[in-house]
C-alpha cells in the first residue's frame, strides 16, 4: 500500500529501533485487508481508522493493552472478572474490549462513527462477550449531531461544529440498560471527546447500580478539561472521586469505598 512518506520513514525508524532492542519497541507495520487498513503487529491484525494509530502499537500489543489497563484504573480503582458487565462508552477500534476478554468479562462497546465503528466489529468478532452499539451514549434519547473526526480519533458531539456533521441515535446509559434488562454495571469507561458531562447526566436515577467509572477528562472540550463537572456530578452520586493524570491522560475515576 502507499503510505505517505513521513509515516513510511517513522515505520523504518521503528524496525531499526526493535531490531537494535532498544526501548522495549517491536516491529509495526500497516497493510490493507478486505478493503480496510490493519495494525500488523506480534502476529496480530488489527483493523484501525488511521494509519497515525501504529504508533500507539510501538510496545507491541500486549504493551498496548497494559498501558490502557494502567490510564483507565483497571487493577487499581476497579477489578474484573468473569462476573463483571463493562460498558465502553468511546470504545473506538475495540482495545478496552480485549482487555476485557482478559478477564472474561462482558461489555458492551459503544461507537458511532462509521468509520471506526466498522473496524470495532470486525477487532471483536472473535470476542464472545463483546457486542459493538452505533449509538450515542448522551444525556437524553433521541437523535444529536455528530462530528466525524476518525483520522485523530477526535469524533463527537462537542466537535459538530469544525467537521463534517452526521444525524445519530442518541441514548442515554439508564434508557440503554432498561432497554436490555441490565440491573447493574461494574464498570463504566468513557472517552467520550469532551462530552462526559453529558454522558453522566444520562445516568440520571441508574447511578446506585454502578460500581465504578473511569472518564477520561482531558481537554477535549473546546481546549477545556471536563474533570470539575463530572466530579460534582459523581460526588454528588456518592462516589468518591479520584483525579489523576496517567502518562499523557488525564483521568477522573468515581468508585465507591
């Protein structure tokens, strides 16, 4: 396939790097499949939106998931299990889902970009508690504008307005679970681009039935962190509230004590 150059000379750099064994890197390549584009990677293919995403596969796969175990507090403010129900609220091309599949639990993966929504339903084809949603989880049911940003994983509500703009189904999490008989979540994970606020106002009268919430706050909201608004909201909902920053990612976890 024909890769911009900057990008072919990064995937070189890469190959030397883990060649060398310098830094824990391992070899990364991009290819096409079935009409889409793949993560090549320990012997793994996994359909990706943009060929920018490699670069989060430069510690290998395994690598991969660790770090995003570490971001969203899985091991520290949450534990899984084969009993845990997981909802994936952002879930892209479907990494949270196989980490789920570490531990074998359920979750439900919600992403309603087309684009990274068809390659999320092939990433977890194979996973058999794994279901992909193109719906958007929001503070009310009904249909929202929808900012596609699929190249920088930037798609959103919040975004509408300075990229191209699609109609959604939008669902709050209290309407998804009544709908599919769920009396109880333990875990929620949310990358919603700025638009967790609004996820959290969706919660309404289910929040005594979760466990525990990861949300990444970082400033994806007009330049702005979302950390101050969900803490109150979660605070307010009895959970204790932790605010951290992890690696790159800033994060705001409510769990109960």
């Amino acid at each position: 396939m024909q890769l911009p150059l900057h990008i072919r000379v990064k995937l070189i750099r890469q190959d030397i790097l883990s060649a060398l064994g310098l830094g824990g890197n391992v070899p990364v390549a991009l290819a096409e499949r079935d009409g889409g584009l793949v993560v090549q990677v320990d012997g793994r293919e996994f359909f990706v939106a943009s060929p920018l995403r490699w670069k989060l596969y430069k510690k290998g796969w395994n690598g991969r998931l660790d770090q995003l175990e570490r971001e969203y507090g899985v091991g520290r403010h949450v534990k899984l299990g084969p009993d845990s129900l997981v909802l994936d609220i952002g879930a892209n091309a479907g990494e949270f889902a196989h980490i789920c599949a570490r531990y074998g639990a359920t979750v439900h993966c919600f992403e309603p970009d087309p684009k990274v929504n068809a390659c999320l339903r092939r990433n977890i084809a194979q996973l058999n508690n794994a279901t992909a949603h193109d719906i958007v989880i929001y503070k009310e049911d009904g249909e929202v504008s929808f900012g596609l940003a699929p190249d920088r994983a930037d798609s959103s509500v919040i975004f509408g307005d300075k990229v191209p703009v699609v109609k959604k189904k939008a669902q709050t999490v209290a309407s998804f679970c009544r709908e599919n008989g769920i009396t109880r979540v333990d875990f929620i994970k949310c990358d919603a681009e700025g638009a967790e606020p609004e996820v959290l106002e969706g919660i309404g009268d289910f929040f005594p039935n979760i466990s525990a919430l990861a949300l990444d706050t970082g400033p994806e909201r007009m330049g702005e962190r979302t950390n101050k608004e969900c803490a109150a909201i979660l605070a307010a909902n009895g959970f204790t509230v932790i605010d951290e920053k992890v690696g790159k990612r800033c994060m705001t976890y409510g769990v109960r004590k």
